[in-house]
C-alpha cells in the first residue's frame, strides 16, 4: 500500500508539479472524483435500478426537475458568487467537500425510507461540486510549473479525476452489494479527507494579485474606478470571439452528452444490447465513454501546441458524424462507438477551450472566464438530459435528434472559429 502511494505521488508531482503545488491539486480533484463517484453509484441505485423502467423514467424525471432545474438558475450565481471570495479559495473548495460529506449522510437515510428529502439533499450535492470545479478551474492558473501550458495542466489534473473514478466505481457498486447505505459512507470519508486535503493547497491559491472579473455579457460593462473615473470591464464575448464561438462548440457537445447519458440509459434498460443484461449494456456504453474522455485529455495534452479552433471544428464534425452513422444504421457497436468518440470530442473540445482562454483572455479576468464557462457548460448538459428524458425510447429517432443537435453548434461555430484561426493575433482581445 506504502508503495503504490509512493508511486501515485512521484507520478502526480513529476515535471515541477510537485513544487509548485500542481500535484496537490490533482490528488485533491482525485478525491473529488471519488467521493462523486460513490454518491452516483448510490443514487443511480436507488432512483434507476431498484425501480420498473415506467416508474424509472418518471423518478428520474422528477429527479432532474427537482434538483437540475433549480442548479440551471443557481449556477450563473455561483462564478460571481466565488469571485467575491478570492482570498479564501482554499476556504471555500474546503466548503464544498465539507457540504458533500454531511448530505452523503442525509442521503443515505434518504435511500432507505425513500424520503423527499433525497431530492434536495442531491441539489446540495450537484450545487457543491459544481461550486468545487469552478474554484477548481480558478485554482489551476496559479499552480503552473515552469514551462507548462494551462491545457498540460488542466489535463493532468483531469486524468488524475478519471483515474479515481475508475477505481471508486467498482469499489462503489461492491459496497452497494453490502447495502444500500455503504456507498454513501464511503463518499463521507472520502470528502471529510478532500476537506483537509483542500488546506494542504499552497497559500498563494487565495492571491487575488492582477485579477478582475469577465462579465458574460456581449457589451462592456462601464464602471467608477477609485477616483470617480469611467472605465470598462471586459465581458466574455468582448475579449476574443474565439472563445465565444468555441463555447458555443463546447455546448453542443455538452447538450449531446447530457441527452445520450439519459436517453441511452433508459433505452438500453427496455432493450439491452443482444445477449448481454440491461446492467452490463449500459457499463459497456460508460466504459467506452469514460475510454474516450481518457484518450481525449491525453491527446489534448499532446497537441496543445495547435491551433485549438481546427481542434474544436474537427472533433465536433466527428460526433456529429458519429451520430448520424448511429442513427442511421441503429446498433449496439456504433452506439458504443457513438459514447466513445462523444467522451473523446468532450474532453479535446473543453482542453482546446481551454487553451483559447489561456491565449485570447487577458490575464485581468482570465480565472472569471473559466468560472463563468464552466456554468454554461453545466447547464447545456441539463438541457440535453431533459431532451433525452422526454424522447421515446427510439434509437433511431433519439440518435437523430443528438445528430441534430451537436450539428447545430457546429454549424453555427465553424465559420467563426475558422475566420478567428486565420486572423491569428488580430483576434485577440485587447483591454480597454
């Protein structure tokens, strides 16, 4: 055991990560992906499988309207919200363990009595890691090692969360095996250590020095500085029309993600793929999902030397592609290739975000515009799963409409992405 701890620290603290605090971060986004994992383990359990496929969809449907649809107004709340508290980053990624683990225990008497109080005990849970990864994303631009781009280190931290959740999830379901309850008390003690973990941090995550806010706004915001003066704060779409447009690329691959996780669960619980249980169906569509996101933040790494808007362009014109040959010739491989090459574009496509905002936004308010992304994101995926709860369980007919929709944003994206890659510098944003 001593061994392999070793082992995971010399890999996660390798390249100067270890000294400026960057291997921290990801043994805590670790944690946090473990601590997730149990509590979706647990619940999936007891809203999804424990239940008929009719009363299934409408416990999931009541699910996401209870706790997603109040998030989809909480989350634009929550980047301002953290940008007021810039000197206790540490404080509040703390907070969000802290929160996680005390509604773990609200849950798992939830999952027993089957009290309403499950659904906003989950609300709280959604709320809280979301506020973690935007205090997350805000964290990552301070603890950059020497000669590391911020997409090299977004990728490191993000492997490090898919590599836990890979080990917590079998470990997860076996404590389902022992009773329904265990999982959630597995995700107590994992965020009670995510808590202590969040104070090991190096103190300049909570230096605020040389920061402001991007507003989401497609005007500037006109201010009073100190002295009574005027002056204007750069809004998101104000400081590079890259990052708009690529944004908008990154919804529609989240939408589609979010409405295949639901669609394609209740579809393949009414009709599994052909000789395998509705169980092992949908763990074959995850893994191949959860082994695209993988191999999409590992090449993402390696090409974040290049032109992010071709990346973007090209990998969202796969998925789209990839969806319509699922429609088209409706089957068991090509809906697993259909998760795989949609977790593969989603990781490529947010790293290759990434990297826009690291060149086109201003250091001034670049740590806002990653909290400000991320909620956008967050609320394109429930819409998607709304669409996906709302469909009849029709392969062909619901492939179409995720073909439909990530072409849409790539349609609606690929001119501007292209015209901002050809026009170089001269898209840059410039601070007024």
């Amino acid at each position: 055991m001593t061994r392999t701890a070793r082992g995971i620290r010399r890999a996660t603290h390798a390249h100067g990560a270890g000294e400026s605090g960057l291997g921290k971060l990801i043994e805590l986004h670790g944690v946090n992906g473990a601590g997730d994992v149990m509590i979706t383990v647990a619940l999936a359990s007891t809203v999804f499988f424990s239940v008929p496929t009719d009363e299934a969809r409408g416990r999931v449907a009541l699910y996401l309207a209870i706790t997603m649809a109040p998030f989809t107004l909480l989350a634009p709340v929550i980047g301002p919200l953290l940008d007021r508290l810039p000197h206790g980053r540490r404080a509040a990624m703390a907070g969000a363990m802290l929160a996680r683990a005390l509604l773990a225990l609200v849950l798992s008497g939830a999952v027993i009595t089957g009290g309403l109080e499950l659904y906003p005990a989950a609300l709280g849970v959604l709320v809280a890691s979301k506020a973690y990864g935007v205090v997350r994303s805000a964290v990552v631009p301070r603890l950059l090692p020497p000669a590391f781009s911020l997409v090299k280190a977004n990728s490191r931290v993000t492997l490090g969360g898919l590599l836990a959740t890979g080990i917590a999830a079998p470990i997860g379901a076996g404590l389902q095996q022992v009773g329904p309850r265990w999982p959630l008390y597995g995700a107590f003690a994992i965020f009670v250590a995510g808590m202590f973990l969040s104070f090991r941090l190096p103190p300049k995550v909570d230096s605020a020095k040389g920061e402001d806010v991007a507003l989401l706004a497609a005007d500037e915001r006109h201010l009073h500085g100190p002295r009574g003066k005027a002056e204007k704060r750069p809004g998101l779409r104000t400081v590079g029309p890259a990052v708009t447009h690529a944004l908008g690329a990154n919804a529609s691959i989240r939408c589609l993600t979010g409405f295949l996780i639901f669609f394609l669960a209740f579809l393949l619980r009414e009709h599994p793929m052909t000789g395998q249980s509705a169980a092992v169906s949908l763990g074959i569509v995850g893994v191949a999902a959860g082994a695209g996101n993988a191999l999409g933040t590992a090449v993402g790494a390696w090409l974040r030397s290049r032109a992010p808007e071709i990346i973007i362009v090209t990998v969202v014109a796969c998925v789209a592609s990839a969806a319509i040959l699922a429609a088209a010739f409706f089957g068991a491989v090509l809906v697993a290739c259909l998760a795989a090459v949609a977790g593969f574009a989603q990781a490529l496509a947010k790293l290759s975000l990434d990297a826009l905002i690291q060149r086109d936004v201003p250091e001034l308010v670049r740590t806002s515009a990653f909290a400000r992304s991320e909620t956008l994101l967050q609320m394109s995926w429930v819409l998607g799963g709304a669409i996906g709860i709302a469909m009849p369980l029709i392969g062909t007919l619901g492939l179409a409409v995720g073909a439909t929709i990530v072409a849409a944003g790539w349609l609606t994206t690929v001119r501007g992405l292209i015209r901002s890659a050809r026009q170089g510098n001269a898209g840059r944003a410039r601070v007024a």
